[in-house]
C-alpha cells in the first residue's frame, strides 16, 4: 500500500497565492513535491487550516494518514486569531491520533504551542537564506532525527520567531547562535513530533523567491545595502539551483555540501520517512 500523507499549509490564502506567483507553486504544493522525490509511493493531501470554513481531518480522520507535515508560515502565533488557533488545535488533533509528526519552521512553532511552550520573536533578529553552524546538542547527537548530519551544519531557513521555552515533553536536539531551539522532538498526549527551525525541503529557487518578495523589509533591517542587492542573491541562487555544480557561486555564498547536495540538504525529512513514517505504518499493520 502506498503511503499516505498529510501536508498542512501554514499560509492563508493571501501569502500562499504570493509564493505561487513569485515561485510558481505554493509552499505545500513544494513540500509535496519534495516528500515524493523521497518516497516516490507516497500520496499527499494538502489541507489549509489557516482558512476560514477549511474542511479539517479530526482525530479519527488522522488516523487513516502514515505521517502529518506542516509547512512554514508567514504568520506569527503571538498575534493570534483564528487562522492561527486553527493550527493549533489541529496540531493537538495529530498528537492525539498518534500519527508521525513533522514540522519545518512554523510547524515546529505551532506544535510547541500546541504542547504549551512558547513562540517569542527572537531578539536577535531575523534568520534568512541560510541557517549557519547549526550543532547537535548532547541528546541530538544520538538523535536518529539527525542522524548523517556533522558535528555542524548549514540549513535552508526563514524565520523571525523562534522556540523561546520548550514545553515540558520537548527535548532540544539542536541550536546555533542565533537560536536555542533549531531542532526537537516533542511528546505530548501520547504523540511523537520531530521539527526543525530551519526547512529542508526547500530549494533554492524557493530561498531566492522568499528573499526576492521581502527585500523591501530585509533591505530595512540591513541584510542587504539596496534592494539590487537582494535581487542579485536571488539570482545567483537561482543559477546554482539551475547547476549544483556551479561551484563558483556556492563558494562566493559560502554554500558547503550539506547545502548543495540535495540528498544531505533533505537529511531530517528521509529520516523522518525511513524511521518513523514506514516503521509505525508496519507496526500499525498499514500494509
């Protein structure tokens, strides 16, 4: 049997409909997309709680799916709402029904606080294009979440907010100097989730199409001179994504090979899949 999939979009419409035109998909078509380059059986549905009058699975609903994704957002949880609360209490949902769990980015945000813990902006400003030095903490060396990943590394990531106070059921499994919490694993009523901060399923086309539509507000906060400036990070990202192999753009971006290698770029999303999504699909006798 196939496995069967749930990709949860994180975005409501307005935002979603920005990245289509900037990228040409939206952020779950992409993440999608990328679960089946990895598990090329799998079958995903998209759904979009950020949406009013959204058709949402319940608890008993979940049950039927193999593993639950959830998406990056351009929302914040700390401004609240009901696209947000939304998230939320699905989030609470996949926990119950006990069904494989992972979050990129605002997926690991919302099943925090799905889980009681607490989202903050981060003082330290805004983390964008690449998450640099990432390090596995004592417990996330031993961690098959991360397991294949070096003693540091660089992500993909885009992000404002971060995991400020873990709830009681989370473990940290990795951090870097600009966030305590850039991996974990989350156990709350009697469901197991696996996140990240940063979002290896994006490529970099997707990286350069985030940068592109923001450099009005990154050239504000100072990531880039002008404008142009940003438009030609794009650019040049967009070029390696067209030739991994244009070596001289990765080194004048300074992006190593757990960057340019799109199998170790996608290191946490394969694990996920190969230890938790197909082992409990057997173990729940989903044949």
């Amino acid at each position: 049997m196939d496995l069967r999939l749930l990709v949860v979009e994180g975005n409501a419409s307005q935002a979603r409909e920005a990245q289509r035109a900037a990228f040409g998909k939206t952020p779950s078509q992409s993440y999608a997309d990328t679960l089946h380059e990895l598990a090329p059986d799998a079958i995903c549905d998209l759904c979009f709680p950020a949406d009013e009058g959204a058709i949402l699975p319940d608890s008993g609903g979940l049950e039927s799916y193999d593993g639950v994704f959830a998406t990056g957002s351009a929302l914040n949880l700390y401004d609240g709402g009901p696209a947000v609360s939304r998230q939320i209490e699905l989030a609470r949902a996949v926990f119950a029904a006990q069904v494989p769990f992972f979050g990129s980015c605002w997926g690991l945000q919302v099943a925090t606080a799905a889980s009681a813990g607490e989202v903050r902006r981060n003082p330290l400003g805004r983390e964008i294009g690449f998450a640099r030095n990432i390090a596995p903490t004592e417990a996330g060396r031993g961690h098959p979440l991360l397991a294949g990943r070096p003693a540091a590394f660089d992500a993909p990531c885009s992000h404002l907010d971060i995991v400020a106070l873990p709830s009681q059921g989370a473990v940290a499994l990795a951090a870097n100097a600009n966030s305590p919490v850039q991996a974990a694993e989350i156990r709350y009523d009697g469901g197991i989730f696996w996140g990240v901060q940063y979002h290896p399923e994006f490529s970099f086309g997707e990286i350069a199409a985030i940068i592109e539509g923001r450099r009005a507000r990154l050239t504000l906060e100072g990531l880039f001179a002008q404008e142009e400036d940003a438009l030609a990070y794009g650019a040049q990202l967009r070029a390696l994504e067209a030739d991994l192999d244009r070596r001289d753009i990765a080194w004048r971006l300074g992006l190593g090979a757990e960057l340019t290698d799109k199998a170790l770029r996608r290191t946490e999303l394969r694990n996920f899949i190969d230890l938790r999504v197909r082992p409990e699909k057997s173990r729940r006798g989903r044949h």
